[in-house]
C-alpha cells in the first residue's frame, strides 16, 4: 500500500520499539502512577502527538538536516536534556517535600489545566529529541519500495501506522499501571516514585546530551 512492503515485519518491528524502555514510557507510567488514568493518557497523547511532527519531519525532509547538521542536532538535543533536567528537578523536589502529593509535579487527576500541562510534557520530551527524527528517518525508508510511486506519502502512512501502535501500546501500559496505582498511594510510596523517576529522568537527560547523530 502506498509503494510500503513487509508491513509485518514492520508492526513487530513498531511493537518491539514502543517496549522499549524509554523516557516515554517512564513518562506515561509516572504519570499515571500520580494521576490516574486521565493524566496517563494525556502524556499517551502528547508523546503521540510528538511523534506527528517526526513524521511529518521526515516526510518532508526536515529530520535530514538533523542528520546532516551537526549544529541543528546540537542545539536541539541540548534543548531536549534540559527539558528532561527541568522534569527530573521537579520530581526530585517533590521526593524531598514533607508533602509529596503538594508538589508543582505531582498532578491532580480531576484537573483539566493539569491534563493540559502534561500533554504538553509528552508532547515536549518527545518532540525535543533529536535522536527520535533520526530513528523515524532511519527506520521508515527500509519499509519503503524503492519503485514507490509517493515516498512522501509512504512515509507518512508508516507514520500514522507506527503512531497508532505506540498509542495504542501506551494506552495499554496506562491501564495496566492504573491497576497498581494503591500501592503508590501513600506518602512514602510517592516520595519513592518521585525521586526514583528524577533520578531516571536525570540519566535520561545524560544519556540524551551525550548522544551523537547515527541513528
């Protein structure tokens, strides 16, 4: 379809990736761990909707000049790591507090300004690493005929295909931890939580400044 081929291979491909863990999984499992189910799905769909735009990028060309320019790369992956030391200092901050669930980090499930705010963060964690615009341009084109009649179009049909798995895979992580989301309901469970995700979220942000350019 659309000049694409080994379209399983593809989805097992997709599902195998979307497991992998990762600073949108941890974000979506912290955030339901905190929230419910509502806060979860709004990180589900802002990381969702992150991965919109690194389709769109890579259809257009645009994650090319990440691949070739060394100072776009940069200065977007810097960006990135600050972003995820600014998530993993509020976590951090909210572990210390005498009361955890007070925290700016913490979100209140029956707050629609707080659903906002972490879309909003999935949205950011997602669309601020460069190494996912290299991943989608390394990865799409090997499902790409190369007698395909629209590259473009291909592109963004596999795309959509591996943003509907990844969501439908998060929705899943959502409803699963919501289940366990009582043990996390205590005070010290909350200070766990918070201060074992900043220090991941740190790690993360490490791990992202020090990335370079192959895919």
């Amino acid at each position: 379809m659309f000049g694409t081929q080994n379209l399983g291979l593809f989805f097992i491909t997709a599902l195998v990736l979307n497991a992998t863990p990762g600073v949108d999984l941890l974000l979506t499992l912290s955030r339901t761990l905190q929230g419910g189910v509502r806060a979860g799905i709004a990180a589900a769909l802002g990381i969702s909707s992150g991965c919109v735009i690194h389709t769109l990028a890579a259809a257009l060309g645009l994650a090319a000049v990440l691949a070739t320019s060394a100072l776009a790369f940069t200065l977007i992956k810097w960006v990135g790591a600050v972003y995820l030391l600014w998530l993993a200092y509020g976590m951090l901050r909210a572990a210390l507090r005498d009361n955890p669930g007070s925290a700016a980090v913490a979100t209140a499930a029956a707050a629609p300004n707080s659903w906002r705010k972490i879309y909003a963060q999935g949205f950011l964690t997602n669309v601020l690493n460069p190494k996912v615009a290299l991943f989608f341009l390394a990865l799409l084109p090997q499902f790409i005929a190369a007698d395909a009649p629209s590259k473009p179009l291909a592109f963004l049909f596999l795309g959509g295909l591996f943003v509907v798995s990844g969501t439908l895979f998060l929705l899943v992580v959502v409803f699963a931890a919501n289940s366990a989301r009582r043990i996390a309901a205590g005070a010290g469970a909350r200070r766990l939580l918070n201060g074992g995700g900043g220090v991941l979220f740190a790690l993360l942000a490490a791990r992202l400044a020090l990335a370079d350019r192959a895919p």
